[in-house]
C-alpha cells in the first residue's frame, strides 16, 4: 500500500475531519474567551482592587539600559492567562454537561422478581409446617 493512499484513508476518516473542526472552532472561542476577560472582566475588577491594570504588574529583575529593555516578570498577565483557562474549562464543562445530558436514555426498570417455580412453593410450605412443630 502506498503512502499517499494510506495518507488519503487517513483523511477520509470522518473523526479527522471532526478534529480539525474541533481545533478551529476551539481557536476561535479561544479568542472570544481572552477578548471577554482582558475587556470585560479585568477592567471592572482592576477598579475593584483600586484600579490595578493586571497587565501592568511584573516584577523588574534588570532595568533597562539604554536600548535594551528591561527584564521583567510579568505575573499580572499570567493572571490574566489564568482567568482565560477557568473560563474555557467551565465552558467547556457546561458543554460536555449538556451533551452527556442529551445522550441519557432511559434505564430499563429493573426486571421484576420472576414467579416461584412448583419446588420453591413447595420447599417453603415444608419449612413453613416445620417451623410450626
């Protein structure tokens, strides 16, 4: 079998196709999700903490020196990061929850107890007549 004919079977899979979907879409909603946090949720919440800017917090361990900058760093946009990563897991929760939730059918009642076969009534009538003696 060739390698562009193997390579081809590989493509024409539909679980392939299904996570390339999958990646760009979640590539997108990546953006979405830090657009939401940089400009939405940090701003209300830096005003919150006295106006701090989280993407202004870092730590200087060189200061610049002519044209070379300074070395930094810079934990208020790992914070930031952080904040994206919940956000993206709680979503993704939610939707993994809605999909679970959709794919539920509807267990079978438990069988009932079958009938007591001649012997079993009979076995439990002797034990019946010798617990009264």
């Amino acid at each position: 079998m060739s390698i562009v004919k193997e390579f081809k079977d590989f493509i024409n899979r539909g679980s392939v196709v299904d996570l390339a979907v999958g990646v760009i879409i979640g590539a997108a909603f990546g953006k979405i999700v830090s657009s939401l946090v940089a400009d939405i949720i940090m701003p209300p919440l830096g005003m919150l903490l006295h106006g701090i800017d989280f993407k202004d917090l870092h730590y200087t361990l060189k200061d610049a020196v002519g044209k070379t900058p300074a070395v930094t760093i810079n934990y208020g946009l790992f914070i930031n990061n952080i904040i994206d990563f919940l956000i993206v897991a709680f979503c993704i929760f939610l939707i993994v929850k809605g999909v679970n939730s959709m794919k539920k059918e509807e267990e079978p009642a438990p069988a009932a107890d079958p009938e007591p076969t001649k012997e079993e009534l009979l076995l439990t009538e002797i034990r019946d007549l010798l617990a009264k003696k």
